[in-house]
C-alpha cells in the first residue's frame, strides 16, 4: 500500500463557495480525513473496515448545523475570554461575546466557521501533508491587527497526526490557537466513555468558577477529583458528578498546567480496553483542556441522528483561558517581530 492524499467534493456553501474533504493516507493504510470548513479534523481510521476514532458529520448541513466545534481549528483565541475583553497596549479591546457575557473560541467569526484555503502534497514523497491558510483582517471579532496563519498537517508512518501552527501579525495582538478534536477510541458511534482509562501528567490545574471561568488560582491536583497523574477511568465521576468542580463543568472542563518552555511534551494519553486502541497528545503549548463532551448531546452528524453527551472527549493544547486578564498567566501576546508557532501531535496505537 502507498501513502497518499485526495481532495473530493464535500459540498456548496449557499453562496457557492466549495466545501472540500480531503484524505491523508500512510502505507500502513490509516486514514485521516478533513475539511476545508474551519480547518476540520472530521475523521480517522487505523485500518480498513474499523469505525472513526475521530467524530465528524456525515453531510454538509451538519456540519454547518453543529455548535460543538466538531475537529475545527479554534482561533483566534481558542477558550474563553472573560466579559469578552482584555488590556492591551494601555487599552481595553472589545472582543464579541458568544457565550454571554463571555467570549469563546473567537467568537462568531472565529476560524472553526471559516473556508480556508488549501494546497496538498507528499513530504519526502512518503508523508501525506495538507497545508491550510486563512487572513484574518485587523478588527474581526474585535482582534487587533490583520493576521494570517498557517496550518500544516502531516501523518506519518507509525500513525501520528502533527498539526504545526505558524502566524504572522503587523501589530501587537494575542492569539491562541488549538484544535477541537472529539476522540472515542471505541468508535465514533459508541456513545459513552466506557472502558476508557486517561493520565494526564500535569500536577496543576487552573480552578474556574461556576461560569467556567478561571478565577486565577492554580491548584495542585493531588486529593481531588482531577488527579490524572495515574491511569484513571472517569465514567462514574461523569454521570454522578458528585464532585463540585465536576458537576459546576457538567463534567472535566479544565486546563492543566504545563511549563512554558514552547519544549514538545506528552500531555495526556487514553486508552480503550475494549479495543486495545491507545491515543497520546504532545504539544509545545503551555496548557491542556480537558474535555469530557459534557454538551455534545444533541449534535446532529447527519439528517436524523445525533451525538450523546460525554460520547467523546478532547485534549486541546493551548494557552491557558483567560490568559489575556491573567497577567501571571503564560503570555499569549504576539507582534509583527515576534510571530506565533507551535505543534500538537496526536499519536495512536
């Protein structure tokens, strides 16, 4: 079997603009699938035959449709801003608020609602590469500066999905970008974490109030319910969320503090021991969001059937939210001498 990548049709947008689906395929026959609409993960399979370990939508209506940013590329500012505002340059920037009175994900002109632009190839002939571009003009959603970001995507032979992020600016303006993968290793379709086991090597994490807003503290995780340093199944913590901090989030809804050392680094690993299939994430970023798909019941992937709530879960690399009003934070600030890159790597077994 030869790697390879192919671009097919997906749909058109009402204004005729075209929606593409792209598939990154190594020798070992796994098969990862995008689309052009929010810089997309929407699928993955180890082999032929086996059932998505990637949520996705089966048409473009849904896609379109969901609220959950299913696989999208978040920016420019990945998780929440508070009152949708922050200091800058001795002034205050007023972002749009998306998640009253917050602002999430970028807003409504984030990048998950984009239609970048793309170009394929093969890297060294054998590693199937798609690269993704978009222009964010100075003022969209309130965002300082015009902005334009890369994102290069790459799978490898021994089944590792490498998303490397590059952006310039002609001012001073934050940026944060992640991307919202939802896993189940038991199959898209399986509708709960059963049989899921997760570590997460971080010993901090950011405490968030009942809006799910940090509110600066940073916590050790050792006696509370999101010690993740050893192997641990959250299934029942999930549906009897009898823990505060769990039950204020509908469920893990929280950052994990890494050192920002911009170092590539393991940052959390699952595994299904119901099909034996394993998923790590390293990233140079600072900060993890753990994920549990607490509001992902309901998402429609195609015309009639939907999602269940914690089907999924998602590790989303990033900056820490709120970094922006948070000045003892990792800095997410970035100018036109200084430009923004980062990796984050999905490897699975």
């Amino acid at each position: 079997m030869t790697a390879g990548i192919s671009e097919v049709l997906f749909g058109t947008l009402a204004d005729g603009r075209v929606i593409k689906q792209y598939r990154l395929r190594n020798k070992a026959g796994a098969e990862a699938t995008f689309t052009n609409l929010g810089a997309a993960w929407t699928g993955f399979t180890c082999t032929d035959g086996e059932p998505s370990l990637v949520l996705g939508c089966d048409t473009l209506s849904a896609l379109i449709a969901q609220r959950a940013y299913l696989g999208s590329t978040l920016g420019r500012f990945a998780n929440r801003i508070g009152q949708g505002r922050f200091p800058l340059e001795g002034r205050t920037v007023e972002l749009d608020i998306n998640l009253s009175p917050h602002h999430i994900h970028g807003g409504e002109l984030g990048f998950s609602g984009q239609v970048w632009d793309s170009r394929i190839g093969l890297a060294d002939a054998t590693r199937p590469t798609l690269i993704f571009s978009h222009h964010s003009a100075d003022g969209t959603a309130g965002y300082p500066g015009n902005v334009d970001v890369q994102v290069t995507i790459s799978l490898t032979e021994d089944n590792r999905v490498r998303f490397q992020y590059s952006a310039q600016t002609d001012r001073s303006t934050i940026l944060n970008l992640s991307n919202h993968a939802y896993f189940n290793l038991n199959g898209r379709l399986a509708g709960s974490l059963t049989e899921h086991e997760f570590q997460i090597p971080a010993s901090q994490f950011l405490e968030t109030a009942e809006d799910s807003l940090p509110t600066g503290a940073i916590v050790d995780v050792l006696d509370t319910a999101l010690d993740l340093q050893q192997w641990r199944a959250i299934e029942d913590a999930i549906s009897r969320l009898s823990d505060d901090r769990l039950r204020r989030a509908g469920g893990f809804d929280h950052c994990f503090c890494f050192t920002d050392d911009h170092h590539l680094k393991l940052m959390a690993s699952a595994r299904s021991n119901q099909t034996g299939r394993t998923l790590t994430c390293h990233s140079t970023l600072p900060g993890l969001q753990f994920y549990s798909g607490n509001f992902l019941g309901g998402t429609l992937f195609n015309q009639t059937d939907r999602y269940q709530r914690h089907g999924a879960f998602c590790f989303e690399p990033g900056y820490w939210p709120d970094a922006p009003n948070q000045p003892h934070f990792p800095s997410c600030v970035f100018d036109q001498h200084t430009g923004y890159s980062a990796i984050i790597d999905y490897a699975f077994t």
